[in-house]
C-alpha cells in the first residue's frame, strides 16, 4: 500500500507525511488500499500497524479480503523495524 501510496503523490512516505502532513498521508492511504484490493483481488497485501485502525480501512479490508495479523515479541519487532529502516534508508 506504501508504494502506491508513494506513486500516486510521487514522493516517499516519509517525504509526503513531512511536507503535507499526516492528514493527507492517511487520505492517501484509503485510496490506495481500496486500489490495491480491487487490483489484487487473490493477492497479499502487506499493511503497517495502523492501517486498520481507520474504522473505513478496517471495513474496506474486511469486506474485500482475508486478514492476517502477524503478531511479534518487541525484541522481534525492533530487529525487523531496524533491518527496514537500513533497506529503505535511501528513500528517504
């Protein structure tokens, strides 16, 4: 959902939240989820932490495919959190 987050306000993630705000992050996000869902409708859809938190996204999600949540131990979660940020960390 990030990269077509990031391909339809042609910047990053980190760029778009920085210089329009997270209001607009968050708007984008819905409409690339309902893209990505209606362009993928067998695929896996990889989503961050608060990305269902949005009661729409959740609704969206729910209605159009079949949610997994992928639980982890923080020491986990910071390992993979730190590992993405070093993979990514020319993005931004």
């Amino acid at each position: 959902v990030d990269r077509t987050i990031e391909h339809m306000a042609g910047k990053s993630v980190a760029k778009l939240v920085l210089s329009e705000g997270e209001g607009r992050y968050l708007a984008l996000e819905r409409q690339a989820l309902a893209r990505v869902l209606a362009d993928r409708p067998h695929g896996i859809v990889a989503l961050g932490p608060n990305t269902l938190m949005d009661e729409e996204n959740l609704r969206l999600a729910l209605d159009k495919s079949t949610v997994v949540y992928l639980r982890g131990d923080m020491p986990t979660l910071l390992v993979r959190a730190m590992e993405q940020v070093a993979t990514n960390a020319a993005r931004y």
